[in-house]
C-alpha cells in the first residue's frame, strides 16, 4: 500500500467566517498541496514537469463531508494515494483526518498535459513511478452527473487579477471555488453544512479573462450548481449539496475547548 501523509495545522486565513472552522474550500487546497508534495517525492512536481514541457491538471474534484469541520489551529492529516492509472486518466484518492477521526473523503481525477499540444499524453512515466493502491475513497470511479437548474439564484461577474494565477499561468483551481462560495446563499451557509462537493474543470481561463458565475437552485432544495462561464462558454461546473445544522448540534465558539500550544 503506497500512501503520501502530510500534517498541517488549520490556520487563521483557511477558517470560515461564522465557527471558526476549516473551510470546505481549504480542505481541498490542502488536498492539493498534499498531491504536489507526493508528486514531488518522485521527482514529478510542477517545476520537474517544467523542464519536460509538460503540467499537471485537474479535470474532477469530488470530495464528501464526513463530520464537523476542524476547529482553528487543530491538527489535520491527509492521505493522498494513487487508486487507478490508465494510458491517459489518473484517479487519485484522499482522505483528510483530525483527531484520528475522518471529517472528509474523495477522489480526483488529473492529466498530464503537454504545452505544445495543450492535450493529455501517456501516463507511462506516471505508473512507472508511483504504485497504485486499489482502495477506493467513494467506491467506483464514475462519471457524476451535474444536475438540472431549475431557477437563477444569483450571479456575479470576475475578471481574472494576479492573484488568481498559478504557476503555469492559468487560473488556480481556488479561484473557480472562490466564486462559487461567494454566491452560495448566506443562510446555507449559516445554517446548513456542506455534505457533498463536486467540481468539473472544463477550459483553462487566463489573466484578465472575464468570467461569470451563475448559482442556480435545482429540484432538491438543498442542493445548488455553480455555473462558470467565460464568453458564454462553461469552463468550470461545481455541484453542491448541503445538511441542516440542528440546533442540538450547533457548537457555541465560547464553549471550546482551544486547544492552543504555548510557543513561547
């Protein structure tokens, strides 16, 4: 069994704004950062695959909710492993943990890319290099069905800045997530959790692009989809699906218990 686990401490800029919690959208930046780090064990980082004139991408993200999100400064653990390479796809699963407890699960789905061609090219090198563990975080790798619109909740535009750029130039991952969050009703997100995320990267956007993100209600109420276009074409499709905090469930942040390391 061939996993990659790396630690972090939930940090000021990746709480959300009402708990203090982790925010979903760190959860998968940690992922991410977690997968580049392995990548880099084996010599096939960002900057490796540079010299090569090739780049990662990720076409799906889906990720589960398990329980309550970490609270600030708690240790998480996640657990990255290759589960499936085929001659193009790559499956990579994960698992995200605090308190030995999981809170957070999925799988994702990446390519290699050439920059000359702009499309994937064999996964050769890829399965020579990392060993694949056939446990499946959400069972079998399958296509997920976004689903229909029923009406437009609310819609924003964005035009591409630095800060959305990542190393290969094209609009970080991140970006995409921040706008849909930024159009997610505020009482889902006072009241509801999230249970379900899922994230379809279609085209890569560039600096200075602009883009529009339509957040629309489907036929279960507590689900949503995030539409994002540039020029009327879908370069990115996000679905959300949430769970009502009860009110026996809601944590008050006085009653914590900060668990806070003194660094002097």
């Amino acid at each position: 069994m061939d996993k990659y686990t790396k630690k972090y401490n939930v940090i000021l800029d990746n709480m959300d704004l009402f708990e203090y919690r982790l925010r979903p959208i760190s959860a998968i930046m940690y992922l991410q950062d977690a997968f580049a780090r392995y990548t880099a064990t084996k010599r096939m980082a960002a900057y490796d695959l540079f010299a090569k004139n090739l780049y990662w991408v990720v076409a799906e993200i889906n990720m589960e909710f398990l329980d309550v999100l970490p609270f600030w400064s708690e240790e998480i653990e996640v657990d990255v492993w290759f589960s499936e390479i085929s001659k193009l796809k790559i499956y990579v699963d994960y698992e995200l943990k605090y308190n030995n407890k999981p809170f957070a699960k999925g799988n994702s789905l990446w390519f290699l890319i050439s920059r000359e061609s702009q499309r994937p090219v064999r996964t050769d090198e890829v399965a020579e290099r990392f060993n694949v563990c056939e446990e499946l975080a959400l069972g079998e790798h399958k296509k997920f069905a976004i689903p229909q619109p029923t009406e437009v909740y609310t819609k924003i535009e964005h035009i591409n800045n630095l800060s959305d750029i990542d190393f290969n130039k094209h609009v970080n991952n991140k970006s995409y997530i921040n706008l849909a969050e930024m159009t997610a009703p505020d009482e889902f997100r006072k009241n509801f959790r999230l249970k379900n995320l899922y994230i379809r990267f279609n085209k890569e956007t560039y600096l200075g692009d602009t883009l529009t993100c339509t957040t629309n209600r489907t036929e279960d109420s507590n689900q949503f989809t995030h539409i994002i276009e540039k020029d009327g074409v879908c370069v990115c499709e996000i679905a959300t699906s949430w769970k009502q905090i009860s009110e026996t469930n809601r944590e008050n942040i006085t009653d914590y218990d900060l668990r806070v390391k003194n660094e002097r």
